[in-house]
C-alpha cells in the first residue's frame, strides 16, 4: 500500500480504527503490575503507601506510637560503612541512628543498595526521611 496516495492521512500508522494512547507512567505499571496498577500517583520506594518488598504484611506508615523514651548509648567500636544487610533486620522497628553530628529515632520502611528511607522522629511526630548509608556512623535497633 502506499500511504503517498491520501493526503488527508500524515501519519500512516494512525487510523480511525487503531488509536491508543499510553498513560505514561501508568500504562508501564499497568503492564508490569496488572491492570489498576499505575491508576494511582507516583510512588517511590519505601515510601508512604507501598512496601517494595510486597505480601510480607508489614505497614509501610508511621507507627502509632512515639518511639522508646530512652537514648541508647553508642558502641564504643566504630565501622567504616553500614551494610545494607545488616541494618535491614531493622525494618519496621524502632531503630536509634547515630551520624557524624546527630543522633535521633528512625521507623525504617525500605533499605536499598545505598540507602534507607521510614520515618524520623522529630519530638513531636514521625516525618518523612531518608538517608544515604554512608552517612549513618552506626544503628541499634528495638
């Protein structure tokens, strides 16, 4: 066939039958994840609404409650990096996290490769946080 021969139609592969249009990003989860899946707004991982681990049960929102009303003390030994292995036997519990210059109770919700996102903490209520792991200086959990 060739498409030369109406000029009405500038794009050929458009027609009257065939018109789709993607709902980018949600046409890609939808594919991914099954129908509905990409209806919803942007998720990241780890935060408030998903866990990217899926069916283990677990809330991926604050917790209801205030943290311990206690402050660790810190190990006297020091590590020259956290592994993500390690501080993810941490997830939804009450972690202490200590950095160069802070300290402060920490819900975490997702450990990745480099990092770790949950809830921090602030005296008053939980917000939103994440953080590089090579930031953390070292962890308790709870």
């Amino acid at each position: 066939m060739n498409y030369n021969d109406d000029p009405n139609q500038v794009f050929p592969y458009q027609s009257d039958i065939d018109e789709r249009q993607f709902n980018f990003p949600g046409y890609w989860f939808g594919q991914l994840l099954g129908p509905g899946a990409g209806s919803g707004p942007a998720i990241f991982p780890g935060s408030p609404g998903i866990f990217p681990g899926g069916g283990s049960g677990q809330q991926s929102g604050p917790p209801t409650t205030p943290p311990p009303s206690f402050i660790p003390e810190q190990q006297q030994f020091q590590t020259l990096a956290i592994d993500p292995g390690g501080i993810r036997g941490c997830l939804f519990r009450f972690t202490y996290i200590w950095l160069r210059r802070d300290a402060f109770w920490f819900y975490p919700t997702f450990v990745g490769r480099t990092s770790i996102a949950g809830f921090r903490w602030t005296g008053f209520r939980w917000v939103y946080f994440g953080i590089d792991l090579n930031q953390i200086q070292s962890f308790q959990c709870f």
